[in-house]
C-alpha cells in the first residue's frame, strides 16, 4: 500500500483562514474556495490511477475541512 499526505490548502489560504476572527467570514472563505480544493484532490486521484502500478482503488482520507473536501472529492 502506498500513502500520500496531499496538502490542499495553500499558504495564503492557511493566513487567511488563520488570520480572520469571525466564524462566519471563515466559512464563507471556505465555501468560496471549496471547489478549487475539491478538484485539486480529484487532480491528485486522477493522477494517481494513470500511474503504471496503480491498482486503480484510490482511498481519500481527510479530518475537519479535509474531511468535507475528501468527502466531495470522492463523489466526482
């Protein structure tokens, strides 16, 4: 079994999520930038199957935000 820790947020995603004091401004940052992650994981799955020792099952595991992002990225 191989395992590759993906990390999908970027720094400046990171400080701003980081850096913003209200709840609400932090949700709506990450809703906005939701569906850029979710293809970012769904770039790195794909990438993975085309691999030639790919045995084309992929497992997505996140925890908090990643979770949500494996979640919907696994449904694409």
């Amino acid at each position: 079994m191989d395992a590759y820790l993906v990390h999908v947020l970027s720094p400046g995603d990171l400080d701003t999520i980081a850096t913003t004091r209200e709840a609400g401004t932090r949700i709506a940052y990450s809703e906005q930038q939701l569906s850029g992650w979710i293809l970012a994981v769904q770039g790195v799955v794909a990438y993975l199957k085309g691999q030639p020792r790919s045995g084309g099952k992929i497992g997505i595991l996140g925890i908090s935000l990643g979770a949500q992002i494996a979640s919907a990225a696994s449904l694409g």
